[in-house]
C-alpha cells in the first residue's frame, strides 16, 4: 500500500522527498519570515518617506522682533525644527557633536538695525555633512529659509518706499527661472527607496535558498538519492527541489508590489505587467546564480559565502543610492554586472518615469540572458556532482 502511494520518480517523487525540509521550523524562518520580518522592518523605518523637522539649534544673538522672525520663518520650513536655543555658539556646538541637532544657526548682533541701514547682513551656519542625506536637506532649507526672509523684509522696505507691488517684485528678482521637477516632486522616499531594499532583501533569501537546497545534498552525500528521486533528470530534480521556495519568494514579491502599487497607491507610471514579468525573471535569475555557484564550487560553506558577497552589496552598486554614472570604471562595471542592477533601473523606469517597453525590454533581456546561462550552468554541472563522490561532504 505505501509504494502504491509513493509517486514514479520524477516532479512529485522530487518534491516529496523535499516536503520534511521544507516543514522544518529554520527552513521556513530562512525561505519566509526572516525575508518578509527584513521587508516590514524596513518598510517601517521609512514609513515617513519624506524627511521633514529635522533639529536644528539657533543662537538668536540680536533679540529683536526682526531676529525672532528670521527663528520662525527657519521654524517654519517643513525639513527644520528649532529644538535649541543655546547661549553661545559653543553650546550650540557642542549639541552639534552630540549629534543632538543637524545645524546650528548663529543670527548676528545687529541684524535689525543692518537691514534698516540697507547692509548686508550675514547669518553664519555650521551643519553636519556626515550625513548626506540629511544634510542636503538642511543645507537646501535653511538656505530657502533665509532667501525667503530676506526677500520678505526686502520687499517691505520697497513698498515702504512708495513701489508698487509690481515693480518690487521685478526688482527683487529680475531674472526668473522655471523648474520643473519630473518623476519625484514631492521628495517622496518610499516609492524608490522602500522598493529598493525591499527587493534587494528578495534577491539575498532566493539566491541564498538555492544554494541551501543544493548544498545540502552535496554535503550530506545524498545528491544520487536527489537525482535518483527525479528519474535522473536534471531538469525534474531542481525543479522538485525549487519549486516551493521559488513559489513563496515570487509570491513575496508580488505580494510586496501589489501592496506598494495597489495598497499604498506608489504611481506606476508605465507597464505594470512588465514590471512583474522583470521580478519574476529577477528571482528566477537568482535561484539559477545560486545553483549554479553551489555545483561550481561543490563546496556549501564557500558557495553560501560567495553569495553573499554577491548579493549583500549589490544595492550600493545598484545606482539607486549613489549614482552609476559618478562610479569608478571597476564600481561601475561591476553595477552593470549585477542582476540587481538590470531589474532595480526597469523598476525605476515603469515606476516613476513612465518609460515606454521597449526602452526597458534591455533590462528584462539582461535577466532572461541570468536565468539562462545560470540554467544551463546548473544543467551540465548536476550529474557530475551528483555522482562523483569527491564533490561531496564538503562543509
């Protein structure tokens, strides 16, 4: 009665030898929870997804009416908060290296009386550039801050002086320039940072659950059982064995876009299709890179660790959080060699830009070309790993 229900060999002999791993509570931490607790986790973090009220500190040093309204109009800019108002500018300093505050401000003695007299006044400030991100924000604010309150008290002194509204204006700023910010103009962070890392987490779980599944019979000298459990075809023995991971990975992917597009309502300016069609391709590039470097090295621990050098780094490289183009030739070569890097641009490309499918399909091509060298890879390497000894027990 048990070997009538024990299946042929081939996909289901395959895939049932493969179950009891996969109901082992670590298998099922490694394939699901840890991925999708590392997505909610970052997805929490930038949850804001625009910065704002960052902390700054402001010495006011002239105590007047005009200095309290160059402290509220900084107030008022959404990425500053005035959280500090020391003494002198060494306190302030001293918050800035406690890393209490991002700036400090420092609005000079005599600031009123310089305006009134038609002097130009200065207002010194020092910000912590060690955080970039942070500090082209502060930079751009207090910047605006302080044009916009000069322009103001500019403009008043003018219509004080008989001008009309008009003539003031044109005066204050003869030379107009129009910009138009395309693709992101409310600064938003989440649509293409959360994605990102979001992704960058999906591509580490499938290419690490390939060389786990594989690994694992290569260590253990089981590998001819494996093969065996298929008919001894290749094609049917990694399918067995990669079928379910691969199916909870691409549904955590899907998933993960259908939320981000559908749920939080992030734009999908072009293909949405497409878009998922280059996941799919993505996390099959992935699972083929991580068979093909366990059978090439035969060996678990050093296939686990080349991973990971392959795919821990991969979002620096990536373009997304410092530009391709600003790289070294070896940074940048290696960018462009990275799936990641294909898929993370025809994100961006349908996501934001609104790009048309054929300017993308490169990209989509560049992870087919991934999944097919890494599947005939894996191909011609599995019999003989399978079936020579030496290729097994290594750790």
């Amino acid at each position: 009665m048990a070997a009538a229900d024990t299946p042929a060999p081939g996909f289901w002999r395959c895939l049932r030898r493969e179950w009891p791993v996969l109901l082992q509570p670590a298998e099922q931490a490694g394939l699901l929870w840890l991925p999708l607790a590392g997505v909610v986790i970052l997805a929490a973090i930038f949850a804001r997804s625009v910065i704002t009220d960052l902390p700054i500190a402001v010495i006011d040093q002239d105590a007047t009416a005009t200095s309290r309204q160059l402290v509220r109009w900084l107030d008022a800019t959404p990425g500053l908060r005035v959280v500090a108002r020391p003494v002198t500018p060494q306190d302030g300093w001293a918050a800035l290296r406690r890393g209490d505050v991002y700036a400090v401000v420092q609005v000079p003695r005599d600031l009123a009386r310089d305006l009134k007299q038609g002097r130009a006044a200065d207002v010194p400030a020092w910000y912590n550039a060690q955080f970039l991100t942070a500090s082209s924000t502060v930079a751009r604010d207090l910047q605006a801050a302080v044009t916009g309150f000069a322009t103001s008290v500019e403009a008043k002194g003018r219509l004080a002086r008989g001008e009309t509204r008009e003539i003031a204006l044109l005066r204050l700023n003869p030379i107009g320039m129009q910009r138009t910010m395309l693709f992101n103009p409310q600064m938003n962070y989440g649509p293409f940072l959360v994605t990102a890392l979001g992704v960058t987490v999906l591509h580490i779980a499938a290419m690490m659950a390939a060389v786990r599944a594989i690994g694992r019979e290569l260590r253990d000298g089981t590998a001819p059982d494996w093969l065996a459990s298929a008919g001894g075809s290749r094609g049917l023995a990694l399918a067995g064995k990669l079928a379910v991971p691969f199916g909870l990975h691409l549904s955590l992917g899907l998933g993960m876009l259908a939320f981000w597009h559908g749920v939080v309502g992030w734009p999908i300016r072009g293909n949405g299709a497409l878009l998922a069609l280059a996941l799919v391709a993505m996390i099959a590039a992935y699972y083929a890179l991580g068979a093909t470097f366990v059978l090439v090295t035969s060996n678990y621990r050093l296939a686990s660790g080349a991973a990971a050098f392959f795919t821990a780094p991969a979002l620096a490289f990536a373009g997304i959080t410092f530009p391709l183009d600003a790289m070294p030739g070896p940074a940048w070569a290696w960018g462009r060699f990275l799936p990641l890097t294909s898929y993370l641009q025809l994100q961006v490309e349908q996501t934001a830009r609104g790009a048309s499918v054929a300017s993308s399909l490169p990209g989509l091509f560049a992870l087919l070309a991934y999944v097919l060298a890494g599947t005939i890879l894996a191909f011609a390497l599995l019999p003989r790993r399978a079936r020579n000894p030496a290729d097994w027990g290594h750790r």
